[in-house]
C-alpha cells in the first residue's frame, strides 16, 4: 500500500483560509458554519490504483475537550463534487487539546487507512475529494484549526503479464529470446 497526502487547497469561504497551510496560525469554525474544504491539489493516485482508505487530518484545538462528544459526528467525505455526503464521522485519535487557538495544536483524524467511509472510491474521485466541517448544535462549541489535510491510502495496479517482443538481457546475465 502507498498513501498520498495534501492540505486543502480551496476552501468555499475565506474565513477559512488560514487552513491551507500548517503555519501556526488558525481559524475558527463554530456553531451552525459549514466549512467545505473543495480542493486537496497535491493528491497523486495512479489510474487503476484501489483506494483502500481515507483520513481527514485536522491540526488545532477545540473550544472543550469533549468537541465531538459534545456535537456529535460532524467530518464528512464527498467522492462527486458535494452533490452528496457520507455518513459524518468524529475524531478517532481521542480528546482535542482545549483551547481557542494558542498554545498547544493537536492532531486529530478521522477515518483510517481502511476506512471508506461508505462511499465507493476509484484514484479520479479520491483525487477530487471534498470535506465537510459542520455540526449544528448551539453548545458554544468551536475548532480552532491550523490545517485540514487529506491522506489517501490506496494499492497500486500490478501488471499481470509482460509480452517481449524481441531480445530482452537482464544485468547482462539472462537473455530472453
């Protein structure tokens, strides 16, 4: 298996776009905003490759410790263009650092290198993927976020058969007619 990562490069509000670089410096996203980060530019995926799994890495801090218990699952995946969304997901990596942007920047994931969130994946969609941030309590909650970044692990394509048509020496020790 290989993985492929890139930070979200387009974000669908400029409120946001201290997310597109791991710099230290963040944005807030609170109770009944929708961040949709549209674009991930740097995702490499060989055609053919089998997506094997998807992570949302987020790097910040939340307004609580207990974020997601407080607002439920709220992370979700697009595979085309946010016609339409997967199930939500929370943080599987344990509870956030609290805080509203300084000190300390955890990182927290949601998925996994297996983990497909329920949709159907192939390298085009995976490479075109979108995120969505938002829950919609009113608890007060917010995330502080420094980056939101996208892993994709996926199996490459291995050829099943090699025609020769010719000669064909390898390391000057084999020759194939």
């Amino acid at each position: 298996m290989a993985t492929t990562t890139s930070i979200v490069t387009a974000v669908n509000n400029s409120i946001f776009d201290e997310w597109m670089t791991d710099d230290g410096t963040v944005d807030r996203l609170r109770d009944s905003q929708t961040a949709i980060c549209t674009a991930f530019g740097n995702l490499s995926i060989p055609a053919g490759a089998t997506i094997d799994g998807i992570e949302v890495d987020m790097e910040g801090q939340a307004s609580n410790t207990a974020h997601d218990a407080s607002v439920g699952d709220w992370i979700y995946v697009s595979n085309d263009g946010g016609s339409s969304w997967s199930t939500a997901r929370s943080v599987t990596t344990g509870t956030w650092s609290q805080g509203s942007g300084g000190g300390i920047h955890n990182v927290e994931t949601a998925g996994g290198a297996s983990e497909l969130w329920g949709e159907t994946w192939n390298a085009t969609t995976a490479a075109a993927i979108q995120v969505k941030l938002e829950w919609s309590t009113t608890n007060g909650d917010a995330v502080y976020l420094d980056y939101v970044l996208v892993r994709i692990t996926y199996t490459e394509v291995v050829p099943k058969s090699l025609t020769i048509n010719g000669l064909l020496t390898i390391n000057g020790q084999l020759t194939i007619k």
